[in-house]
C-alpha cells in the first residue's frame, strides 16, 4: 500500500495488546489497537500525513486549510510543520482547550467558529477558497482515508487470524479505511462500527444506504461529532461494514474509567466507544478474536473530570 510506504518513519506503529481483563468481561480473546498512543494522541496524523505528502510543489507552496474538532487539526498541524507548509485549522468554538493548544504548539494558526465540526468545515472551506490553499478534509478525502487504512495493515500484519475489527465512527474515514485495507487481503473479517446513540448519523446513513444527517449531534465522544458521514466513507461502509452499534453516554464514560482503572490506559470518549460496544452490545463475539480500535486519547481532564464517576468494573 502506497500509504504505508509514505508513512513509514512519519508515524508511530501502534502496539495492538491483548487484554485478559477485557477477554474475561467480554468472552472473547480481545485486543486493543493504541491509537491512543499514537503521534499527536490519535490515529488522524496518519490520513493527514498522507494526505499532505501527496500534494504538489505549488499546492504546498499554497499551504492548507482544515476544520476539526481536535485530533484531525493536531494531525495537519504536524504534517504541515514537518512538511515546512504554512497551516489553518479551524475548529469549533466548543473544542477542547486542551486540544486547541496542542493544535497551536505544531504551528498552526487556529480560528475558533462555529457550534460544531460542520459549521467549522463551512468556514475553512470559504478560508481554502480565498487563500487558494488546499482543502484538508478530515474524512471525505481518498488520501486521509488510506491513511488511516493503515491501521488494517497492521492489524493483518500483528493479528492474521483476526476475526473482527469494532470501530469507532465520526464521519467515516476511519473505518473506511480499515474496512478495505482488511476486506482487500481478508473479506471474512468482520467489520463493526460504533456510534454514541446521541450523534448517529453514520449509523443511521449506513442503515438506510443514504446520508441521514444528525442535525444536533451531542456526546462526551467530541471527535464523533458530525451532522453527516462524508460521502467517499459511507460509499465504503456500505460495501465493507457488516454490522453497526449505538452506546450510551453512560457506556462510554464506563469504558473510559475501566480502560484507565485496568489497563491504565488514557483514551477518551471517541477512543472508548468502540470498547463500550463490545462490553454492551450482543455483537456475537464470544470465543471470537476481536481487536478493538482505542482511537485516541486526547482527554480534556478538566472539563470531563465530573463526568468521570468511578463506575465498578463488575457493574459493567
């Protein structure tokens, strides 16, 4: 994969670990995939990277414009650094400060508008348009969705006898990418996506095989939050995703204490949904070989703190 090869050196290869708490509460052998560990704190670097490192000479010259609300704009803002190209990221006014610090710290000029990701998008492409710097989207990209389908890669690569993948889903890219660089070498390979029941556009277009927009998306999953899944995504969730849960708010934030108490691993509440769904959801995964997809671990531990209430492993 042309993907792999451009990332090589650039990004971190994640560990994928089997967890033995995690395999006693699911009945399942269950492996967690360590975005979380990744460069920039989640998996996004990788579509960035690959998106940037396929622009041309006067599209760099140009620099680039994105929209996010944290993880993606993190992951452009170093690849453009690296890069030596000149950076925007728009995120929404509510984004985590946390994150929007991180953002700038990589040398990115960040402009805060918008409610959320899809009034920020809105905004970045008027910006990409007056500037004529290229558009960075952090889903509807073929580029950022390779990217990111280096995770199938080495998933397949660590874990060959893998029998299924659960994902979380924003707007699509990353289970998209995952889902065909897995489908490619191994069709049988179950492909699950997760969503907060809250904000389930994705779930909901992938359901009825057309886009069915969230108009108020609301979750402590932040980087899940979009009105709609990109069109290039849902085109591939529809021919590679064989099943799709919704959690609660409750199940993720479960999710993520457990994930810290038990494995002391710090993922946040997008990073956690996908675990949440194989700890409450009846996936048919029993005695199965699953990985788990912990896509990222940017937590603003001040504004979630309350959120974060001790919840027993074995109420789980």
């Amino acid at each position: 994969m042309q993907a792999k090869i451009r990332l090589n050196g650039h990004v971190h290869r994640t560990p994928l670990v089997h967890s033995q708490t995690f395999s006693r509460l699911t009945e399942c052998e269950l492996y967690l995939k360590l975005e979380n560990l990744q460069r920039t704190g989640a998996f996004k670097v990788r579509g960035a990277m690959n998106k940037i490192a396929s622009l041309s000479p006067a599209e760099r010259a140009a620099g680039v414009v994105t929209a996010s609300a944290g993880n993606h704009a993190q992951g452009v803002a170093l690849a453009a650094a690296q890069a030596g190209i000149p950076s925007i990221v728009v995120m929404p006014t509510g984004a985590p400060k946390a994150k929007q610090a991180a953002t700038e710290g990589y040398g990115s000029q960040v402009v805060l508008h918008g409610a959320n990701y899809d009034e920020a998008y809105e905004y970045a492409r008027r910006l990409a348009e007056e500037r004529r710097a290229t558009l960075v989207h952090a889903f509807d990209d073929r580029h950022v969705i390779a990217g990111q389908g280096t995770i199938g890669v080495e998933l397949l690569d660590d874990l060959p006898d893998v029998d299924a993948v659960v994902v979380p889903v924003g707007g699509g890219g990353l289970i998209a990418g995952i889902a065909l660089a897995v489908k490619t070498v191994r069709p049988e390979v179950r492909i699950i996506g997760v969503q907060p029941a809250t904000a389930s556009s994705g779930h909901d277009s992938w359901s009825r095989r057309s886009v069915c927009p969230v108009e108020k998306p609301v979750s402590i999953a932040d980087g899940l939050l979009v009105k709609r899944p990109g069109e290039l995504p849902l085109d591939l969730m529809i021919r590679f995703v064989d099943d799709f849960a919704l959690v609660s708010e409750e199940e993720i934030t479960s999710a993520m204490y457990s994930l810290l108490e038990r494995a002391k691993l710090l993922v946040e509440g997008a990073g956690a949904a996908a675990l949440a769904a194989v700890l409450h959801r009846p996936l048919g995964l029993q005695g199965k070989r699953v990985a788990v997809v912990l896509s990222g671990g940017n937590v603003d531990l001040i504004r979630w703190a309350n959120k974060l209430a001790p919840t027993p492993l074995h109420h789980v």
